[in-house]
C-alpha cells in the first residue's frame, strides 16, 4: 500500500495517531477517543510539512493502544520523518526512513517506545546557516 502527499505541496501529508476529548453532542459529557496504528509494508512518499513540527508520522499524547509500524517506507519529506511526543507503547522496526528535512525521528517524553532495526538516512539542513539535520533526537527524563 502507498500513501502519497500532493507533489509539490509544501504542506505535504500527515499521519497522525492521538488521543483526543472531547464533548457529546447529545448529553454534553466528556468522552475519551483513542488512536491506534498498525502498519505493515506500507510506504508513505511526500509526508510532513515544511517548517513545522508536523511529521509524515506522528503519535501525540496517545497511550491507550499499541502501536506497530514495520517494514515500512517513509520517505521524501520537507519536515520532520517520525515524531513521537507525550505517547506510549510504540514499536518500530525494519522501516526505512529517509529523505526528510532537519530531524529523522525524535522521541519526547515517551515509554515503551521501541526503534529496532531500521534505516535513518539523508536528514539535511533546513538552510544553509543553520545546523546540519539530526538523524534522531531523544529526550531522557528521571
């Protein structure tokens, strides 16, 4: 399976995964949804969005599920590649990840989050004058 942004859209595609509340129509209580992924042999071309931190592929604040993404191909975008933030049990593993436009995956405050056999690659600069891309960025917290 492909998924594919727009050519040329400096937008680009997003794949998010989040854990969202909010309120019922009908009797006005609070309600909980939660996301789940589970990709396999997918390739997604021309995700994330330029001078953002809008991954192809995100997971925000989600912890609810599982989430699986292996033998996948991620790739070709003018943002971010994988951005995992405030999100749990997340599994990753022989995926290529490449081509994208100043950070190649970066995990921000997670827990059992798993990166394993896979691919970062080509993860240049936003522009010339400032830092050369990160292929990963982890933060640690105690």
């Amino acid at each position: 399976m492909r998924i594919l942004g727009s050519p040329g859209n400096i937008q680009g595609a997003t794949f998010t995964t989040a854990s969202i509340l909010e309120m019922n129509d009908i009797d006005f209580t609070l309600m909980t949804r939660n996301g789940q992924t589970i990709l396999d042999n997918v390739e997604l071309y021309n995700v994330s969005q330029k001078d953002s931190e809008n991954a192809g592929l995100r997971f925000e604040q989600t912890s609810a599920y599982s989430h699986s993404i292996t033998n996948c191909a991620i790739h070709h975008g003018l943002g971010w590649g994988i951005k995992v933030r405030d999100s749990a049990n997340v599994y990753m593993s022989g995926n290529v990840i490449y081509y994208f436009t100043r950070i190649g995956v970066t995990f921000d405050g997670v827990t059992n989050c798993t990166l394993d056999n896979s691919l970062v690659g080509r993860i240049p600069e936003r522009a010339p004058d400032e830092p050369r891309g990160g292929v990963l960025g982890c933060t640690f917290l105690e």
